[in-house]
C-alpha cells in the first residue's frame, strides 16, 4: 500500500516550498508536486531572483558611467557584455532553485514531478512524463501562484511581445521599449533597460504611476525616473499592437476616449498585473469555489470549500508578494500542526526595486483620509542625511503616519538608495504597536541612511534635529 502523507503542497514558489519546510520542522511526513524542471516557481525562475540579478548588474553598468568620475575613479567607459551579463542572471536562478532542492532533501521532503490534480478529500494525481501517480495525503495545500495578466487582442510571443518572463532574456539591447503598466513590475524591468541604452517609455491606463502606493511618493518617484529618461504617457490605454517588418506598431489613445495615435518600438512590454494560476488543478471538479476573479475562496484560516484543502499565496486574495505567499505558508503549517498560525496583513512590507529604490508599510495617507482616520504625518529628505550625501544618494524622503492621538505608528514609506532594507525597522515597530515616540527615541548609528527614519519620527514630535 502506499505511503500516505500528513501534507502535499501543490506548487513549490516561495509560498509552497517555505510551507513544506515548516511542515516538516513541525513532524509532519511531507510531499510537494511540481510540475516546471526546477524548483522555486515564479520567483525564483522567471521573476524577482532574475530581475534583481539585472537590476544590481544594469545599476552597476551605470554608476561605472555616470557615478564613478565622481567619486574620484577613473575607468574610461564602461562596455556592456549582455551575455556575461545574462550568465550571471542565470547562475543566480541557478543557485536559488539548487538551494531549494538540497533544503528538500535536508527535510526528508518526497518530491513528485508533474501536474497535480485534487482528485477530491485526501487525493493528489500527478501526471508526469513517466505517467500518472496518486498520492493519498491527509491536507493539501494549493500554493500555484499566478501568471501574467494580458490585454484583449494582444498576441504575445515572448520575442517583441513580452512579459516579464520575455523581458529578462531579451538578446540584446532594444533602442526603443514600450512598457504597458506603470506597476512595480513595468517600472523595475524598464529601469533595468533604460541603465543599459534603451528609450524607454511607460504607458499607464491611470493618470499615476505605483497604483496603491502614497500619493506622494508616486509623485515624487516619477520625477526620478522622468531624470533617468524614462517618458510617461499617464491616463492613456494600448488599444493595439501591430507586428511589421520594423518592428512595432503600437496604437494608444486617452483612457477616457479620444483620439488614438501610434507609437513605433522594438519590443512592447506587457506588465499590467497578473492573475491567479488553476489550470489542471481541477478546483471545478472537486467542488472547490472560486470568487469572481478566479482565485480560491479561503476563510480566515486558508480554508477551502473542501475538508481538507487549504490554498495560500498569489493564488488567494491579498497582495501578490513571495514574502506574503512565505508567511502564509508558515501560517499553514502551523495551524495543521495545532498552532495558532497568523499573518499580520497590516504590516506586510512592499518593495520597487529600482534605483533609487520605494519601500512601503502599512497604510497610505489616501487610505486613512478614506477611512476617517485621524492622523500626523512627517516627512525627511534624504537630502539632510550625512551619509545619503557621502554616497551621492540624497534623492528621496521618509515618510512617517502616525495615528494624531495615541501617536502608533500606521504606515511609513521611503524613497531612497536601500529603503528596502530600511523599511523593516519600521515593519518590527508596527508589528508591536510601537508609536513614532519610541522609534524616535531608538538610537541610531551615525552616519547611516537610516537616521533619516528617525528624522521622520521626531517630525512627528517635537520636530527634526537636522533640518
């Protein structure tokens, strides 16, 4: 007979594979299924690891050019290998996707590969290349992720027609890019190419760019990238893209209606969102329910319609972020193994990896003023911090919100070189209800860019010491 597991978990991107782990440090006896020839899903494949190898690789190409001189080196221009660069993109993924496999071997985690199908309670079928195989399992995780979203009537080829996945393997360097959405996505890829020689130019069916982010760092952060050369066409809509022996004939016009226009490029970028991916899951047939955008219905404990299955990560409502899909995934684990797993929702950071790059936690100030909710807000700019001057990376600000009469902090967003990583001091004081009085008075080290935090946080006081 055969062996029957305490959990599978469908899918092995961020979500699915940190579920398996947890699963297994907890005691439980543990499958995934996965159907790509390595582990890691989008992310780690065809997504955040291979953009960010070219986004730190195409950052460096344009610091040696343009930051070098001075700063006091002199190495003559810089030349671009698009092929080494590439190698090292890939050997990035490369490294990832291994590490995984060697945590699931480390784990005594079985690893099935192919499509899994829910045959119903308690029953995975896999089909694979070497045929079909089912595996009896107490719990099944969904954890399939999403793929790119795309417009009627657009055909993509991933050659001059790409997504995201086209876009990081593009052969060389096109003269002309047009990217369709002014999202995270759009904005880190464009950036990318812009560093390495392509005009680049955005079009956003709203009349801003970071839809959901603050109002005012999308202001201030378009102007940045409007510096770096890329042009925006706000308020405007892609109605068409014509292949022709030059290239691209894309037809755009106001997204109000209006008069349409044409716009000629290399290579047209689709980057407008992404959806939930269920192909061969078979949720229909085993009575899973979907809501009406397609992604499975969960209750507030990652639930399913159906005993037994539990569904997490892109392919669920909530952001599409790998580290919500990570936590989730804990958070499963945990509650199977009698726990109290939880994810805090409030205090789940997001990040634009460009240069400079935009962190975001918490709430915006439009949502709160939506919300009724009486606040204060403060705001540094990089531009008095000692060490953003050092480096030559004042551009940007901290902005704190603080609720206006218990001081807790609600949301904090930074524009500025590393804000990534300097969001998350912010994301510990919220994640403990701290106000913006603590993290005012927490030492910081001198000079670093993350005085600029607490800078913010005494505006919310008695004000800054530095400006």
């Amino acid at each position: 007979m055969a062996d029957t597991f305490d959990l599978t978990v469908i899918g092995t991107g961020p979500g699915g594979y940190v579920c398996a782990i947890r699963a297994a440090q907890l005691g439980m006896k543990v499958a995934v299924v996965e159907k790509w020839p390595s582990f890691g899903g989008t992310c780690l494949n065809i997504g955040c690891i291979p953009s960010k190898a070219l986004l730190h690789a195409s950052e460096m190409f344009e610091e040696a050019g343009h930051t070098f001189p001075q700063l006091g080196i002199e190495v003559g221009a810089p030349k671009l290998n698009l092929d080494a660069m590439m190698a090292h993109k890939d050997d990035t993924v490369a490294s990832n996707t291994g590490g995984i496999e060697y945590l699931f071997k480390k784990n005594k985690i079985t690893t099935f590969k192919g499509t899994g199908t829910i045959a119903g309670t308690g029953k995975v079928t896999v089909t694979g290349d070497d045929g079909e195989t089912t595996i009896e399992t107490k719990n099944i995780v969904i954890a399939s992720g999403s793929v790119p979203a795309n417009l009627p009537g657009i055909e993509l080829d991933e050659e001059r027609v790409v997504t995201s996945t086209g876009a990081l393997k593009l052969g060389k360097v096109p003269e002309n890019l047009l990217v369709i959405g002014a999202g995270v996505i759009g904005l880190e890829l464009g950036s990318v190419w812009a560093r390495l020689g392509a005009r680049v130019t955005v079009v956003e069916y709203l009349d801003r760019i970071l839809p959901g982010m603050d109002g005012d760092v999308a202001k201030q952060f378009q102007r940045i990238l409007a510096k770096q050369g890329l042009e925006f066409k706000l308020a405007t809509k892609v109605t068409g893209i014509e292949k022709t022996d030059a290239g691209l004939s894309v037809t755009i016009e106001p997204a109000k209606g209006g008069e349409a226009q044409t716009l000629a490029t290399d290579i047209a970028l689709v980057a407008i969102g992404r959806l939930p991916f269920t192909d061969g899951l078979g949720l229909d047939e085993a009575g899973i329910e979907r809501d009406e955008r397609g992604r499975v219905k969960t209750d507030g404990h990652y639930k399913t319609s159906l005993e037994g299955v539990y569904a997490i990560g892109d392919v669920i409502a909530g952001p599409m972020l790998a580290h919500k899909a990570e936590d989730e995934g804990i958070a499963v684990a945990e509650i199977l193994a009698g726990q109290a797993g939880h994810v805090n929702y409030r205090v789940i950071p997001s990040v634009v990896y460009t240069n400079p790059e935009v962190a975001s936690v918490g709430r915006t100030e439009e949502e709160l003023k939506a919300d009724g909710i009486e606040f204060k807000a403060s705001k540094f700019p990089f531009t008095a911090n000692g060490r953003a001057k050092a480096m030559l990376a004042s551009q940007g600000f901290v902005k704190i919100l603080a609720d206006a009469e218990t001081d807790r902090v609600l949301g904090c967003h930074i524009v500025g070189k590393g804000a990534g990583e300097m969001i998350h001091e912010a994301a510990v004081l919220m994640e403990f209800s701290g106000s913006a009085e603590d993290l005012a008075r927490t030492c910081h080290a001198h000079p670093t860019m993350s005085e600029a935090v607490r800078e913010a946080a005494l505006g919310l006081g008695d004000g800054p010491i530095h400006i």
